[in-house]
C-alpha cells in the first residue's frame, strides 16, 4: 500500500482527528520501508554478500566471484589487445624482434583461450577460478622472461618491459600468503625463462641492477595489492553489516506496518462496538425511560381533567423519570468523552473513573493525586486519562487483581499517571494477536510526545506509568521509536 492509498484508508476508517498521528506515522514507516529496499539493492544483491555464511566464508565466495568474473574479462581483453598489437607489430617493432614477439604473442594468446575455456566452463563456488588463471600465469611468465631473453642482455631496453608484471599481484583479489607465493613463483619463472635464453646474462654488469628492481617492483606491487584488497574487505563487510541491517530494517518495517493496520481495524471494530452499546442503551433506558415518561405525563393529562387535586403523585413521577433520563444522559456522555476533565481536571477525572471501576468490580482502587499548576493541554489529559482507563480494565479483566493503586502526579512540566496492581504480572511473551491494548496505549503516548514504561510492580502484578510535558511538546533527546522500543508486551 503506497503512502497516499493508506493515508486515504486511515482517514477514510478512523476519521482525521482521531488517527491523524497514525497516518503520519504508517506514512513514515512506507518511506522507510522503500528507503531499505533500496539500501538492500544498492548495498548488493544476497548472491553477493552470502548473508547465510560467516564472514570469512563469505568472503573467500565473494572473491572467488569476483576473481572468475574479472579473470573472463581480462582474458578477452588479452586476445583482443594481442591480435591488434599483432598487426601493429610490423611497424612498430625492428624486423629481428618481430618473429620473437610474434611467437610470444602467440604463447600469450593460446594460454588467453585456455583461460576463457576453463573460466567459462566453471560455475560459480564449484571451481576455484586460480586453478585455471595460475598455470596459464606460469606459462606466461616462462614465455614472457625466454622472449625477452632472446631479445637484448639486461643492458638493453628489453629485459625492462618485465616490469608490467607487477601489475599482476595488485589486481589479484587474493590473501597475503596467497599473493607471496603467486609473486615468488612469477619473479622465478620469468627469471628462469630470461636466463633460459642466455645464461651469460648474469655476467652482465646491469644483471643486478636489472634483477633487483624487478624484485623490488614486485614487492611494491604485493604491497600496494594487500592495501587494495584490504580496503576492498572492509568495503564487502561494510555491506554485508548494511545488507543485513537493510533486511533487519525491513523486517521491522513490516513488523510496524501490520500492527498500525491492525489497530486501525481494531479502531473501527471498537467504534462499532461502541455504536451498538450506545445503541443498546438509549433503546432500552432511555427510550423505556421516555416512554413511561409520556405514559405519566398522559396519565397526568386525564386526571387533571377529572380532578387536578390528584395529580401531585403522578407529577412525582415524572420528576423522577425526568432525574434517572438525565443520569443516563450523562452516564453516556462521560462513557464517550469525560466532561470532569475539562471542569475538574486530570486528577478528578481519574478518581471519578477508579471509583467507577471499584464499584462495578469490587476491586479495591487507591488513588492519590498531586496536581498543581494551570489546566493541563488537552491532548495531554485526554491521553493520560485513556492510558489510566486501559490500564485499569487490563488489571480488572486480565490480572485478577485484588489491588489496584493509581498515582497521579502533575507538576509545571510534567505529567505522570501511574497505575499498579497486585495481579499475575506481565509476560515478556508477544501478546496474542486480537490485543491492542498496548498498542493503543503507545498510540496515545505518542500522540502527546510521552513515554510509556508498562514493567513488573513491586507487589508483583504490572505497572503502567505515563509520563508526557504537560504542554505536549517534544523531546529532542528522546525519539518515537525508542520509546515504543523501550516498552513491555503484556
């Protein structure tokens, strides 16, 4: 559901004043959702960072990939480059070194077809892609050191052009052991090859110079390739950690998503429900109330026409039906919205309601109350007033409590309800589906910028404790997510 089509179904469900902050929030989690999908797909694709394998693992497969993928195309690029330089050759090289190169590149490009042969007929994590790149590297190495041999002495420029073998060990996504061994076995091979066509060689006053800076290149090469493929590590893990939080992030995106939804369903089931109890009630007091009242007023009516002295008692009557019609009206305007919290207060109001649900359950309710400073913001109130309701009919219908004591506490700049029971306590379980009481109670916090702590009381059963700015300001310091984080499933 994209955030518009749920912005238009929250609104659409619950109504805009209701469920305002859910729609930003269901709004949010959307854009974080799609904002993980799409850290997960520029991080790396699961085939690439291997989620299900240890770090190590996971990174010899990932090298392994990335060997045979780059060894492909540098085979090609080496055929391709070879037949070019081939025909280039005759211009650029003297008539003597032209059949010497030429066999070389023929070396060359028979062991770059060996390569695309072997490389393409291995599968991913079936082959390493070395045991077919190392001994056609060795040939090469031979070919390269006889060819040039049988070009120049160390004094000439020839011998030189062995240097561009210290690329090899730069580029090659292997360990430092691994790239020593490639790099000693290289520098030997293309030594022997060198000294193959003339042993004389190393009575040339440049053999040692030549020698040693060949060897010094190489190990600048080695060293240059650990930082390269060490840096390449910590990119691989670094994705790895990122592709796993990205999956972490949707998986909770999901998480929040399905339970916003369902509270929203829950919301409207509740409103029905409410609906149908209001329903009930004025059809079967008011409107019995209204109907006796019309009785008696008719009764009244006759007999005043045919006594009027008679009509005290049934004039009586009707003021007590006229009182009980007017307890029920209030009765039900308090059950939809308390009017106590606009003319007495938070602290009224919730000792109004405890002494309620003392009286229908027999259960006993303490409350104490400390309340100063001027009226509270209403958003705030409302909201510590529905958290004191759902916390005491989860410690009437759930806890089988026998106690129930609730704290009211309201200073210039707070405001804290608490309520604790002494019944079966909390359960670190995740509620049954079909319970949203915490949820709602989150919900609401929320709404009013406040933290909700719900933790085992001291006398064993459950405290809920609410606490909001009593202006509902927000919190720099203290984030949304944290605060549903930091609360307890009942």
């Amino acid at each position: 559901m994209s955030a518009r089509r749920a912005s238009k179904f929250f609104e659409s469900r619950v109504g805009p004043s209701v469920m305002s902050h859910s729609r930003q929030r269901l709004m949010a989690l959307d854009i974080a959702r799609r904002a993980a999908a799409t850290l997960a797909a520029l991080i790396a694709s699961p085939s690439e960072v291997y989620l299900s394998l240890s770090d190590e693992d996971a990174m010899r497969a990932h090298t392994n990939d990335v060997a045979l993928r780059n060894g492909r195309l540098i085979a090609w690029v080496t055929c391709a480059a070879n037949v070019l330089w081939w025909v280039a050759d005759r211009g650029a090289l003297p008539p003597r070194a032209q059949a010497t190169v030429g066999a070389l590149r023929a070396v060359i490009l028979a062991m770059a077809l060996l390569q695309i042969v072997g490389l393409y007929s291995t599968r991913p994590g079936r082959f390493h892609p070395m045991r077919v790149l190392v001994p056609t590297f060795a040939v090469d190495c031979v070919a390269f050191g006889f060819a040039m041999g049988r070009l120049g002495s160390p004094s000439t420029p020839w011998p030189h052009m062995m240097f561009l073998t210290v690329l090899i060990p730069t580029v090659t996504p292997v360990p430092l052991l691994d790239r020593a061994l490639y790099v000693v076995g290289g520098l030997g091979l293309l030594a022997a090859g060198y000294l193959c066509a003339d042993l004389s060689y190393v009575r040339d006053p440049m053999f040692g110079a030549w020698f040693g800076y060949l060897v010094f290149s190489m190990l600048v090469g080695v060293a240059a390739g650990e930082t390269i493929f060490g840096a390449y590590r910590a990119g691989f893990r670094n994705a790895r950690a990122l592709a796993s939080l990205a999956k972490t992030l949707d998986a909770r995106v999901l998480e929040k998503t399905a339970a916003l939804r369902s509270l929203v369903g829950a919301i409207e089931q509740g409103r029905e429900a409410e609906r149908r109890r209001i329903a009930s009630e004025m059809h079967d007091e008011l409107g019995q109330q209204l109907g006796a009242l019309r009785y008696a007023v008719d009764t009244a009516r006759e007999r005043y026409r045919r006594d009027p002295a008679s009509i005290t008692q049934t004039l009586e009557t009707v003021a007590h039906l006229l009182s009980d019609t007017g307890e029920s009206v209030r009765r039900i305007v308090n059950d939809l919205r308390p009017t106590l919290l606009t003319q007495l207060g938070l602290g009224a109001s919730i000792t109004w309601l405890a002494r309620r649900c003392q009286e229908a359950s027999g259960v006993e309710c303490v409350v104490s109350v400390d309340e100063a400073g001027p009226a509270l913001d209403e958003r705030v109130a409302l909201a510590a007033f529905r958290v004191a309701q759902e916390a005491l009919t989860n410690a009437l219908q759930h806890a089988k409590a026998t106690k129930i004591t609730v704290a009211v506490a309201v200073d210039e700049r707070r405001v804290c309800v608490e309520v604790a029971d002494n019944g079966v306590g909390i359960s670190s379980a995740t509620p049954p589906p079909g319970h949203f009481g915490l949820l709602g109670m989150r919900e609401r916090a929320a709404q009013c910028n406040a933290t909700l702590d719900v933790s085992v009381a001291p006398s064993g059963g459950t405290r809920v404790r609410f606490e909001a700015p009593r202006d509902g300001a927000a919190r720099q310091d203290d984030s949304l997510e944290a605060r549903a984080d930091s609360s307890v499933s009942r």
